[in-house]
C-alpha cells in the first residue's frame, strides 16, 4: 500500500471539525477506496482546547495558518478559515508556492484571487481543488470541470444560497414577512447576525462567478455580475406569483449571447411546474444546458458541516488517488493561460418575460396610461390583473402586468414613464420570469 496522504486542516468550526471527523470515521473505508490512508497530521484553529468531537491529538498544532501550510509534514493544505484576503490567501499561497496541493471552500477567495492561485497551481503541477466553495456537497465543480468534456455550455443556473432558498420558502407557504422570515433564519442559524452577505446576492454572486468561468471558458469576473437581492421580496410578490402559476426564487444566471456573456443574480419567478420550483428550504440546485448532454438538473443540501465536509473529503480522497508524475487537469477546465477574456453582455439587452406590479391612485386614466406606456415601448402583455385595495387617505389600485418576451431596456424605459407620469403611490417592482428547468 501506498504512503500514507497527510493533511494540514486550516479551521476547525463547523466545517473543519466535521472534515476531521468524517476523515477519521471513515478511515477503514477511505483507504480501500484511495489505495492508501488518509491521516490529518497537522491542524491549525484560533482556540486549542476547544472540544470539536473529534480526537487531534496525534495532529501537531499550528497558532499560525501560514506556517501549517508550509511546513514539510503535510502533502494537502486544506484551507477553512474564510474570506478573501489576510490568512486565508496567505496560506494558499504559502502552500502552493511549496508544491503542496490545496482544498478549499473558500467562494470568496477563489472568486477574487482565483485566477492567481490557479496559476501558481498550474505551474507547480499541484491541485486547487474547490467542490465545497460551491454548492455545498452537490458534485457541480466536478461535473463541469471533468465529466462534460466536449460539451458546449450555453447557460447555467441555479439556486445558490439556502439561507435566501429558506427564506423565499417560508414565505410563501406560511404567508408571513420577509423580516419575520429572516428574524427565523437567524435564530436558526441559517443566516448570519448581518444577513447582507446573502440576502443582497453577494454569496450567489461569487459562487456563480466561479460557474461562468468553467461554463464558458472566461476568466473570473465577479465584479461584473448585475446583482438584486430579496430584501424587497413581499407577500403581494408571493401571492400575485402563485395566482399567475410561478414561484419566486432567488437565481444566480450566466448564459453565452451574441453580445458577450450574460451575468446576473436576482429574484426571478419560475414555473411552478418546473423542477427548479420545487427546490424548497436550504437546498440548493444547478442547472446545466448543453449542446450534447441537453440539460442536467443537479440537486442537493448547500451547506452546513456535513454537506461541506463532504466536498471537502471528496476533493482530498482525488488528491489521495493520483500518483506521483499524474498530469493534472486545470484549475478552472482549461489553462489560466487559455481562459478567454471576459466580456460583459449589457444586461439592459437581456431578453425575457417581466412581471411588473404598480401601486396606482384609482382614477379615471391610469390604467390608460399605463398602457400606453407599454405600447410606445413594443411591449407585448400576456396578462393583466387590477386588485383594489382600501388605503387610509384614498383608495389604491394594485395593477399586475405579465410580458411577452421584450428586453429589459424597454420595461425600464416604461415603468420610468410610468413614475414621472405621477401615477405611482409606491416604489414600482419589477421582477424577471426566467424559463426554467
């Protein structure tokens, strides 16, 4: 049998001690799969006598990150610290300038020094591998870097971040606030004591950056994604989407167009009949459309210990299974070298089905001219639906537009016209219908 693979873990929360855990656990079963043991040799944390359910005591302790990652008794820096400067990207860095190979799950850094860490990789003839940085325990990394050879992508979706899954979720099946949800999620631990990270489409964001790279062969581009997040998601939203047949989901979306390539995250209402819709709670979905393969539609939890530690085993036990002289693949599908250039689509060309709800004064000539504002805009309706409701000084009209395909320079265009003709008693809110699997 083979010598034994040893690991430096970086990070002993929640993430970190479950990779412990999971490695010694299973340790019979992860040697009869990867032809040789897999043993933690050295560990690194901010508190040392922390109880973390798991033995470390044949591991030797590191106060310093950056040190475990150099240091010769290790053969895979595994690095859980989070964020995306400071300790974390020192120790990658460390570790891979060493030759050392490199697990992370660490969206973020990869999503702002990717780039740069995959090349100290590439040239080393080391692994950067990151199947836990999206998705949690789905395999997406996986399948788009190594098992969709040939295929030609021309866009990928998906939910990306349970805690806003969760959110949407509640919402709509129990009728209450987004606040309230949100005040739920926390004391759950869903969601953090500063929420922003997630509900703003940051976390979506990063994770989708890093799938447009491997979907469309571009190099990461993270500050160029179109970002809306669900803070304005109401239970008007909720309804007016379940009478008209969709759900409402906050989606990460990439997709190739004449103009360059097409990155947004923000709610979207989709089908609910599509398999995307029934996607409920933490749970996380990618979407995947091919030219040879079609679509695939890969489902699973996207976070918490178990689910990351997962991915984060998975990569070490490919480490464990590669031989010395193994010619490994590129970091992000193809050479950083070869990773084209990003070009951005302007997403007002974006081209789609809109749902738009108005807030009105109810009187004579307001919904006259809320069509023809659509009118001198080419946009076709599909649908109109006018709900009157009591207001304490005067008697509102909600008014619900569903369009035909038209772009989103047009719905802009109309809902401005639609505001400065003063017809608005509220912030008007717009949301995309994406077609959806």
């Amino acid at each position: 049998m083979s010598e034994a693979l040893r690991v430096g873990i970086a990070g002993l929360g929640t993430v970190g001690a479950s990779v412990a855990r999971v490695l010694a656990d299973k340790a019979a079963e992860l040697t009869r799969q990867c032809g040789r043991p897999i043993v933690v040799s050295g560990v690194s944390a901010r508190e040392r006598a922390r109880d973390r359910g798991v033995d470390l005591s044949a591991a030797q302790w590191f106060d310093d990150p950056v040190e475990l990652a150099g240091w010769d008794g290790i053969d895979v820096f595994v690095e859980l610290i989070g964020g995306d400067e400071g300790a974390a990207l020192d120790c990658v860095k460390t570790a891979l300038e060493a030759g050392r190979h490199v697990v992370t799950a660490n969206k973020a850094l990869l999503a702002k020094h990717g780039l740069a860490l995959a090349d100290i990789a590439e040239q080393k003839g080391v692994l950067l591998n990151y199947e836990a940085a999206v998705a949690g325990g789905i395999p997406v990394i996986k399948t788009m870097r190594e098992a969709m050879a040939g295929n030609t992508v021309s866009r990928v979706f998906g939910i990306l971040n349970g805690t806003c899954n969760y959110i949407l979720t509640r919402m709509e099946a129990e009728g209450i606030s987004f606040e309230e949800c949100l005040a739920d999620a926390q004391r759950l631990g869903y969601a953090e004591a500063d929420p922003t990270f997630d509900i703003e489409g940051h976390d979506t964001a990063h994770k989708l950056a890093i799938l447009t790279s491997l979907a469309f062969g571009s190099r990461i581009a993270a500050d160029d994604i179109y970002m809306e997040g669900i803070s304005n998601i109401t239970q008007a939203d909720i309804r007016a989407a379940a009478e008209l047949g969709y759900r409402i989901k906050l989606l990460g979306v990439a997709q190739r167009t004449e103009s360059g390539i097409e990155q947004r995250v923000h709610p979207t209402m989709v089908p609910t009949a599509s398999v995307i819709a029934q996607v409920h709670g933490v749970t996380n979905a990618v979407a995947v459309e091919t030219d040879i393969l079609g679509e695939l539609l890969l489902s699973g939890p996207g976070a918490g210990g178990n689910a990351t530690a997962s991915a984060v085993v998975g990569d070490v036990a490919d480490i464990a299974k590669s031989r010395p002289g193994f010619q490994h693949g590129p970091v992000f599908g193809r050479p950083v070298k070869e990773l084209s250039p990003y070009k951005r689509a302007q997403m007002r060309s974006h081209e789609g089905g809109y749902f738009i709800r108005l807030t009105v004064h109810d009187r004579t000539g307001v919904f006259a001219a809320i069509a023809r504002r659509m009118a001198d805009n080419d946009i076709s309706l599909e649908s109109i639906v006018q709900h009157a409701n009591g207001a304490s000084s005067e008697v509102q009209k909600t008014v619900i537009l569903v369009t035909h395909e038209t772009t989103e320079a047009a719905v802009r265009k109309a809902v401005d016209g639609i505001t400065s003709d003063g017809h608005l008693l509220d912030k008007p809110q717009v949301i995309r219908i994406e077609r959806a699997a």
